[in-house]
C-alpha cells in the first residue's frame, strides 16, 4: 500500500493494462508516467525513478482484523473468481512466501518456515529485523527490532525480557518498532519478479 | 559521494526500464480494469457478505481504520481512497 502524495501534490491512478513479470502496471492520469505496482516505483514518463512512500498495511482475516478495529469500515462487492478470490495462506503454505522489503531491495521468508519458526531474527539491509507470524490470523509481519529477542511464549509475543507486544501493531504501551513491507508472494512468482533474490534459509 | 549515489540510482533506474522494455507487455486496454475510485466502505455490522475467514488487507491512519477483502480486490486490482487524511492506494 503507497501513499497517492508525492512531492505536494496527490496522484490518482488507473489500470494501464500492461503486465510487467506478471505484475499489473498502473499509470498516474496527472502525467501519465507508468509504475509498477509491486515496487512504488515509476519506469517510464515524467515520473520516471520516483518512488511512492510506503503505507504499513497488514494482511489477516476479516475476523482478526474488526476484533482488533471494531470501528474499521470495509469494501464489499463482488468477489472474483479462481485463485484470487480463494487466496488462503492456511490452504498451502508451502506456494507463500513473505517479501520484506521495499522496491527492489526485498528478501523473502516462506510461510512453511515462518509456521515452524513463528518468529525469525534477521539481518535486512544492515538492519537487525523481527519476521514472525500468529498462527491463528495467519499475520505475518516484519519489524526492525535493534538488539530485542523476541519469541511467542504460551500465546503471547514477548521479548526477551518477557514484556507483551502487539505483533499486529509492533507496540508495547508506548513503544513501537518500525514496520517493513512485507506481502504475501507465490513463492514461483517473486523468484520470477526478483530473480537472484534473496531466501531466507535457516541455518 | 553524493554524485555516485545519483549516478547509481541513475543506472539502476535505467536497469529496471531496460528489464521492463524486456518482460513487459499489454495484456489488455488501458482501463479494462475497473479501478476502484473513492470506493464506499461500510461498518463491520453492515458486511453481512464478508466471511469470517476472509482474508482482508487493513490499514489504519490516525483513527481511520479501512480493509479491503482480497476476494473482492481480485477483481479492482486497484484502489484510490483516502485513510485518515492520507489519499492511498491499494493495490493487489
């Protein structure tokens, strides 16, 4: 998810109907410059090399999601068929990976070892990171951590002091870590999309 | 080093247009798809149509809190909305 702001002023964007690798390319109408849709970034136009900033997003069920944001409004309409109307991380998590990062520095965590781990400390773009996963919303989320351990202990997301922390909000009273992207891939297309990307693989 | 850093983000930005000249292509006119502009969301009480085990995308900006069901995205691929005051786009 991106902001629509860049440089003052707001961008509204359209389907140009071009697949790049297999990812939808959208076009701004103010100057019709064209962006993929994965990176933020713009290829081609006026625009072109501008990176649209990052909004923190989370993918989760329905279920978890109005629990947590009682107030939270929601898209209704009709659903679409085949694969993307039946996108379930649970069905088959061996085909997922999570993509942690933005544009194309990204690497990326598959949920069959996220499920076994629940929680993976990385190091990311020199940054010491957080990827870890709540089995029962299927959340998974990326946080740079610092020097914090964090591990799931009887059902909460503690540090290694054994501090409680929201894993859907990074936070802990005041404290908060600061969200990476992270976005369910099919494991094949991201090895598409980012060739030579980086896998994490445990040790 | 200010100038290598320009210069590098030059030739990567040159490297992602040459890779897209490469592997991109129309798969259908412009605008086919029907893009979601400043849709109308509704309360949590008012989804009757939204399953518990759906999988959503949520965001929240200040005190706004929005999500868009993947199962309906599917068929948008993309939204233009606005999130607290901050004008977003949601993309799947």
């Amino acid at each position: 998810m991106y902001s629509r702001r860049l440089d003052g002023r707001t961008l509204t964007f359209g389907h140009e109907g071009i697949l790049y690798k297999n990812s939808f390319v959208m076009y701004d109408k103010e100057t019709k410059s064209l962006w993929i849709h994965t990176l933020g970034e713009a290829v081609k136009g006026p625009l072109k090399g501008k990176q649209l900033e990052f909004i923190p997003s989370f993918i989760t069920t329905w279920k978890a999601w109005r629990t947590k944001h009682p107030e939270t409004l929601v898209l209704t309409g009709r659903r679409a068929r085949g694969m993307m109307g039946a996108f379930n991380l649970g069905r088959n998590p061996d085909r997922y990976g999570l993509s942690v990062g933005q544009g194309r520095e990204t690497k990326l965590y598959p949920y069959s070892l996220l499920h076994k781990r629940k929680v993976i400390h990385d190091d990311f773009e020199g940054k010491k990171i957080v990827v870890a996963i709540d089995a029962d919303t299927m959340t998974a989320r990326a946080f740079e951590c610092g020097d914090r351990k964090f591990r799931w202990s009887n059902g909460t997301f503690e540090d290694e002091t054994g501090k409680a922390w929201d894993l859907l909000q990074g936070a802990m009273e005041d404290e908060r870590l600061r969200p990476l992207p992270a976005t369910p891939w099919l494991i094949e297309r991201w090895r598409a999309f980012y060739p030579g990307g980086a896998e994490y693989e445990s040790e | 080093m200010m100038k290598m850093l320009i210069l590098l983000m030059g030739l990567l930005a040159q490297d992602l247009e040459a890779d897209y000249e490469k592997h991109a292509h129309r798969a259908v006119p412009r605008d086919a798809f029907p893009v979601l502009h400043d849709p109308k969301l509704v309360p949590a009480a008012e989804a009757s149509d939204v399953r518990d085990s759906d999988v959503v995308i949520g965001v929240m900006v200040g005190t706004e809190a929005k999500a868009y069901p993947i199962a309906v995205m599917g068929s948008h691929e993309l939204a233009n909305d606005n999130c607290g005051r901050e004008p977003i786009a949601v993309s799947w």
